[in-house]
C-alpha cells in the first residue's frame, strides 16, 4: 500500500530543495550583478582616463571595441542607469559606490538644476559651452533625484540625524532640490489643459529619417522643449515629489506629487485596455500607445496609491499584451503591437517592412522583465515575481544582463548593460524585504 503521507512530504521537500536553489542561484547572481556595476564606474578598463568631471560615473553598456557602436556607446554613461546603480548599491550596502556616482551627478549638475540625458565620460561633451545634439529628459531626471532620496532616506533610517550631520548627505539633498525645482517650472499650471499637474518631457529629440541619396536611416536632431507629457516621466516624478516630501517634511512636494497622482488617474488611465497609456501632446491629442511600463510601472504606482483593484488589471494586461520568448528567454516586451519605427521609409530600410510592430519583433527586454517582476511582488504575488526573476537570470553575461535578447537599431542593444542588471538586484532584493522602501506605499 503507498503511504501517501510520505510521498506528500517527500514533494514538499523537494520543492523546498528547488526554491531555496533559486533563491540562492538568484542571489549569486545578483552578487555578481553588484561586482559587474561596481566594474562599469569609471576609470575602468574600457575608459582608463576620464575626464576629471566625469569621474566615477558609470558606463551604461559593455560591448566588443569590434563593434561599429563602440566608439558611439562604450564611453557613455545615462543618468537613469547612474541611479539605478545608486539604487542598486545601497540596497546591498555598497555605499560608497552609491556616493561616488552621486557626487558625480552633483559635479555634473547645469546651473538650471538639470543634467543632460547621457555623458561622455572620455571627453567633455556635452557641456554648457558644447551641447549640440544632447537632450533632457524628466523622467531620467527624477530618477536620478529619487536615486538621492532613496539613498539619503536609507542612511536616515540606520543613522539617526544622518542628514544633519552628515557633509556629504547635504550636498545630495541639495542636488535632489535643484533637481525638483527644474522639474516644478515643468509642471502644466492651467487648469483648462488637458496636461494639467504633469510635468513635461524635456529638451531636444530625435527623429529617425531616412536618407534616399545615402541610402542610410540617419538619426535627426530637432531643438527646442518638449511639449508633451509622458506617462512614464510623471510616473517617475510621483515618486521623487513623494519621497523628497517625507524626507525633508516639506509639504510643497507633497503637493506635487498629489497633483501628479490625480493627474495621472483622472487623464492617463486607459479603462478600456485597464493600464496607463504612452503620452498627452501639446496640442492635447493623446498618444495612446501601450508601452509595457504603462501597465508594470503603472501596476507599481498603483499599489502605492492603493488602487490595488486597478493595479491587478494591469497584472493581467502585461500576461495579454507582453509576454514574449526569444532565443530561448522569456520575459516581456516593451509594446504590445505599436509600430518600432514610425517612419514608414525607415523601417522598410531596417526591417524589410514598412509597418512591422513590437509584437512580430517578439524581442524579450531584461529591463521591462523585471519591472513586471516588481511590479508583481508589490501587488503580493511573490512567487509570480520569484519566477520571472529566476527566468531574467538566464539573460545575466559575465555578471551583467543583456539589455535585448534580440538587437533592435536605434532602440535595443543586446549587449550587457546597466539597466537590466541593476533592475535585476532591485526585484530580488525587495522580494526578499518587502518592507524595503523602493517604491512602497
């Protein structure tokens, strides 16, 4: 007779074995992850002199010098990844790590209280004397304000009057004021826009145009401020306002990020498709694209405003509208079925199609993946997040994830990078302290 007693407890301990494996499979890798991030500031073998005023900022990507973009890409440094690594190395207590990038921003910071969207750490563009072609974005600016915030809020919380005491904790806090300022002069004011309480995209694009007599798709830069509101950025901004505004107990910021809430909740939900869509333009039209952070990162500030009905819709929208495999991963995507290229002339040039979207692409973004996987654990579905964190780690090279399982031109890399290896670090490490302070209620 089969003692099915037995049997049960010889499962539950099997899968025990299986999880605390992942767990620590997990954990290894986000190890090396910081040991990866730790290699990527500068001076490092791939930028061994760099400019003065860029030192220890972090290299976003590692790519072969054989590679055409490497004398493009190898050398630079965006801010949104220089925040995540901050994020990321006060999470595992790499502090000083933390500090070295910060005070790099802070050095870096334009009199206006902005900083531009990316660096060359090997020469000094750009600059205030030397910035043709480089842009502001809000969105990566607040991150880097929440990345001080973040950092100067955990030492708070393990060294009583941290802030006061502290010399160098003074100089982040004030980086993290200028930075809110810049973004406050942002924030449409009328009541009667349809943008009303949100903040504005920036300064400076680029559009992608086909060029007939090189028979090249050329990247263009077009001047000016950005008139349009992203989801994404205001997202983003929530949080810093939010954050800023419990650590300084200024109520202004508070404020702030009210008017954001409300302002994302009452123009920016899409009840139809159940997550946030892309944008508001100038002009009022709405961009109703649905990227894949409009219903993770969505999902992510809903739960912190507790919306927790809302943010489980956009659970199921990402299962619908983004899962994705490629090469072996699974993940996500970062578009549902939305052009890749707008530009009719281009995307034949790039992809043999005029109108191919992100769904045929089927690509799997290390990047987004893990925003789900967040977004998942802060909604209290902790093993959903666990199992796309373990299924991420498969993307991990030498330490670093790859940005793309499949290269995209102008959009993504395949190659190891910042971002996915430090958004890697941050999901596993809030699956395993749910209470930490990331993004939290």
């Amino acid at each position: 007779m089969i003692n099915t007693a037995k049997i049960n407890i010889l499962i539950i301990l099997f899968l025990t074995l299986i999880a605390g494996i992942s767990r620590i499979s997990a954990d290894e890798i986000s190890d090396r992850g910081i040991e990866w991030l730790k290699s990527q500031i500068v001076p490092n073998e791939t930028v061994k002199n760099p400019l003065q005023q860029r030192r220890r900022l972090l290299l976003s990507y590692r790519l072969p010098e054989s590679d055409p973009a490497s004398r493009f890409l190898a050398g630079k440094s965006f801010i949104y990844d220089d925040a995540l690594a901050v994020i990321a190395f006060t999470m595992k207590e790499n502090y000083e790590e933390a500090e070295f990038i910060l005070s790099a921003l802070s050095r870096n910071m334009k009199r206006d209280g902005s900083l531009w969207f990316s660096y060359n750490t090997n020469n000094e563009w750009p600059s205030e004397d030397d910035s043709d072609g480089a842009v502001v974005r809000s969105g990566a600016l607040a991150w880097a304000g929440y990345s001080a915030v973040y950092y100067l809020s955990v030492r708070e919380n393990e060294i009583p009057d941290f802030l006061e005491t502290d010399v160098i904790a003074d100089e982040f806090l004030q980086m993290a004021e200028k930075i809110a300022a810049y973004l406050k002069d942002r924030q449409i004011t009328d009541k009667k826009d349809k943008r009303y309480g949100l903040i504005t995209g920036g300064s400076g694009n680029y559009e992608l145009k086909y060029n007939k007599d090189k028979n090249t798709v050329d990247e263009v830069f077009v001047r000016g401020e950005i008139d349009w509101v992203s989801m994404e950025h205001n997202i983003d901004a929530f949080y810093f306002f939010r954050d800023l505004g419990r650590l300084t107990g200024n109520g202004e910021h508070i404020d702030t990020a009210a008017l954001i809430e409300k302002s994302l909740m009452g123009n920016m939900w899409d009840r139809k498709n159940s997550q946030f869509f892309r944008g508001i333009k100038g002009d009022g039209k709405e961009d109703r694209a649905l990227p894949l952070d409009g219903a993770s990162w969505g999902s992510l500030f809903l739960s912190s405003i507790g919306e927790s009905g809302k943010a489980m819709q956009s659970l199921k929208m990402i299962e619908k509208n983004f899962r994705t495999g490629d090469r072996g991963f699974t993940g996500y995507g970062p578009y549902h079925d939305e052009l890749i290229y707008e530009n009719p002339e281009a995307s034949l040039f790039l992809t043999g199609s005029r109108d191919k979207t992100w769904k045929e692409a089927g690509i799997v973004w290390s990047e987004g993946t893990l925003g789900a996987a967040a977004a998942y654990i802060r909604a209290g579905e902790t093993e959903k997040g666990r199992e796309i964190i373990i299924n991420a780690g498969k993307m991990a090279v030498d330490g670093g994830l790859i940005y793309s399982s499949t290269g995209i031109p102008f959009h993504f890399s395949s190659y190891p990078c910042a971002a996915g290896t430090a958004w890697y670090i941050i999901a596993q490490h809030i699956l395993e302290n749910p209470d930490d302070i990331f993004w939290e209620k």
